[in-house]
C-alpha cells in the first residue's frame, strides 16, 4: 500500500495534533514539518525533516499533502495561497464571513498550479456546515441554529493573541441554555448573537500594557467578539495554566415541520475533550480526500460540501456499502 507523505505547516497544538492523529491511519506518513521556529522543533522531533516555513524543500522530501495548521486571522490567508502553488493542500480556515472570497483564492491557484485545496475542514465550519445543508435539505422551510460550547475556540484564541500587548489569551465560547431549551420545546425564534452566545476571554498582558486598551480592542474586534457579550478577564502566566486542555462542542438544530404541520427536529451533538486533536483528526482525514481527489484529475478548492464522503475513509465504496449500510 502506498502511503500519503503528508507535510505539516506550523507546529502548535493542531500541528501537534495532525501528527498524532498521523499516527493513527496507516494509510499516511508524515515526512516534513514546515515551522517558524524549526531550531526548537528539531530538539522535540527526531526522526521528521523539520525545515523553516519560508526555506525551499530539497527534491527527496515529496509531499503528498501539506496540512496547514496556522491561525485563521493571519497565517492562513498568506500561507493558504503560497502552498496551494505547491501542493495539495487542506486547512481549517473559519472565519465564515470570509470563506466564499478565501474560496475564490484558493480555487484560483490550486487551478492554476494542477493541485487540490480542502478548505474550511474543521468542525465548525467542515462537520457542522454539512449538518446544517442536511437539515435545511431534509426540512425544507426549517429552521437551523448552530450553538458552540461551552469550550475553547482556536480562532478567536488566536485572535485575541494578536491584540498588541496581549502575550497569551484563551476564549470561551459559552450558549446560552435557555435558549437552547427553547429550540428543543419546539419554539423557532430569531435570535441575536448575543442572545445565543457569551464570550469569555483570560488575558495574560504583557508588562506595562495598557489593559483598558486591551479589553476596548477584543471586545470591539470585527467578525470575532463584536455583537457579543465578551468578559475580558486578566491573569497571570501561572494561571494560565490551568487552561491548558482545550474542551469545546457544541449543537446543531435543524426545527421545521412535515406533512401536516407535523414538528420534527434534528439535533447533532459534538462534545471534545480536546478541540485541537479532533480538529488535526478531521485534517488528516481530508488529506486523504485531497490526495484522492488529486489522483483522479480533479483541480481547485472545494469544501467538506463539493466531494464524495467516502474520499474521507481509508476503505473503499464497496466495503462501505457493505459494511454501513
């Protein structure tokens, strides 16, 4: 069996994550490690390439697929488009404003260079996208409402690290239950953001920051904490250890009626002990998908959405049907 050589762009905790869940298909092997920081990755991994993010591969390393595994506000929108020139790529890009013109991008260069781009292939967007166009599908005139939490969101943790003065920050995205046991009473009301959600941000300040600013600039942030109600809370170092697993989940409801006004209401329930890991193990996955994709001629970007499901399994159509059927 040939096995994908995969490369992993960026060594935080997805990167981290992509390499265990490696690990875990036999179908794949992990032969570069693409890192800002490559001195310090070759003291923790010794049997990998580990080169710099902007150093050139020599031709005995062949990726297959590069996992990306940056941050949505800023490494991927670089990253994104100078890998997808090389390789096949996947990435877990979210910020759902901007995924149609990310899209656009990715469809472009891929195209353009004879590769495949999976983008947006996390759980939210990725697993949960797919829940909700099977919802409004199965229901017509539904309808859906997505809930996140109570856990950590990579993205907006990521972002608020971005915020100057900030040296580490971890967000919370909490639903608010009450609303939650109204969709399932069968109520479908139109909420607001905030009424569907708070944000909790734990804020390690670098010295001397100016903390007011801080907390205007996370809880003012477009596309991130805008809309909300966001609790900035500062602490220390030491305390931010206590935040060093990374839990989250969340619901989709789909709530429509069928026939003779009969209610019928779908629930998909996602809960993590760590959201890094689970993201790196739908990555992997879709690494697989991208590779396929690649080997039977198609080019460009494409979503969890726009393939085959069963380009995602190590098995094949026929032993699928078989065996899930």
């Amino acid at each position: 069996m040939k096995k994908i050589n995969v490369g992993i762009i960026g060594y935080g905790n997805v990167g981290r994550g992509v390499e265990k869940a490696i690990e875990r298909n036999a179908d794949m092997k992990l032969v570069a490690i693409l890192t800002r920081r490559p001195e310090q990755v070759r003291k923790e991994i010794k049997d990998v390439h580990v080169f710099h993010t902007d150093e050139s591969l020599p031709k005995s390393v062949e990726i297959d697929v590069a996992v990306l595994c940056g941050g949505s506000k800023k490494d991927m929108p670089i990253q994104g488009a100078k890998f997808a020139e090389k390789y096949n790529t996947v990435d877990s890009f979210d910020t759902h404003v901007d995924i149609p013109s990310y899209f656009k991008k990715m469809d472009s260069i891929a195209k353009k260079h004879g590769n495949v781009s999976i983008i947006s292939a996390g759980w939210d967007p990725g697993i949960f996208s797919l829940e909700r166009v099977l919802g409004g599908a199965f229901l017509p005139e539904s309808k859906r409402y997505t809930f996140w939490g109570k856990g950590v969101s990579l993205g907006h943790s990521d972002a608020a690290r971005r915020v100057k003065g900030v040296s580490d920050a971890i967000q919370y995205t909490i639903p608010i239950e009450k609303a939650i046991q109204r969709i399932r009473a069968g109520d479908t009301p139109d909420f607001s953001k905030r009424e569907m959600h708070k944000r909790v941000v734990y804020v390690v300040p670098e010295e001397g920051a100016d903390l007011k600013k801080i907390r205007k600039e996370i809880t003012e942030m477009p596309k991130y904490f805008e809309g909300y109600d966001t609790e900035v809370i500062f602490i220390t170092e030491k305390e931010m250890k206590k935040h060093s697993t990374f839990p989250h989940g969340g619901f989709v409801f789909t709530s429509g009626v069928t026939g003779d006004g009969n209610r019928q209401i779908l629930e998909y329930k996602c809960q993590l002990e760590n959201n890094s890991e689970f993201t790196a193990s739908i990555l992997v996955a879709c690494a697989r998908a991208a590779y396929r994709l690649n080997e039977e001629g198609y080019r460009g970007a494409f979503t969890l959405l726009d393939f085959p499901l069963n380009f995602l399994s190590p098995y094949s159509g026929d032993f699928l049907r078989k065996k899930e059927w």
